[in-house]
C-alpha cells in the first residue's frame, strides 16, 4: 500500500516528500542544539568567572574579617563585664557616702552624731 494523500485535485506522495524535506528539518535541529549548547556554555564559563572571583574577594577579606571577630568579641566582653564595673562604682560610691560625715568642733552641742 502506498502512503499518499489527496487534496483537492493534487495528488502528493508523502513518502519522497518526507524524504526530501527530512535533510533540511534535520540540519535546522542540529542548528538548533548547537545555538543552544554554545550559549549554555558561554553562560556556564560566564557564572563560572563570577563565582572564581567572587571566591577570591571572600579570601582576600578574610583577615579583616578575623580582625573584626576580634574586635566583636573584645566588645561582648566589655559589655559582660560593664555591669559587674557598675556594680563595683556603687559600692565605692556607697562607701564614700558612708565616710562623708565629719566631725566639726563648730557643730552644735548635743547633736548625736557628734564625736569629739
């Protein structure tokens, strides 16, 4: 049996035409993928550039940035200790406000707390 088709009063083989246009589909897919792999590999070694030099700028800033962790942690010790100093001031304050009292040979007689 042959493969053929009928429209209106022409009659077209479809074997020989399938044929003759399969070269021509074929090289146009074959243009195809290799348009689409080139641009896949130009957008890979692109990102790959990117992500190389974005690596390297991370390496060249990790001594600042361990000179920053220093630093932070310099400041949380600080911060830690700033409540025990605080604590400490008043109870100097505290004493100093204890000791302040004095004894004047000018105060009035009778006053309690007057030691000669």
């Amino acid at each position: 049996m042959k493969i053929s088709c009928v429209i209106g009063h022409l009659h077209v083989d479809t074997r020989p035409l399938r044929q003759a246009l399969s070269p021509i589909t074929q090289r146009a897919v074959d243009d195809i993928k290799a348009s689409v792999l080139d641009a896949a590999r130009r957008e890979a070694t692109t990102t790959m550039a990117r992500y190389k030099r974005r690596n390297e700028t991370l390496a060249r800033r990790k001594e600042g940035l361990d000179a920053f962790v220093q630093f932070a942690r310099a400041q949380a010790d600080a911060v830690a200790s700033h409540a025990a100093h605080v604590d400490d001031a008043v109870t100097v304050d505290g004493l100093y406000e204890v000791r302040s009292i004095h004894w004047s040979p000018y105060d009035p007689v009778g006053v309690v707390n007057a030691d000669p």
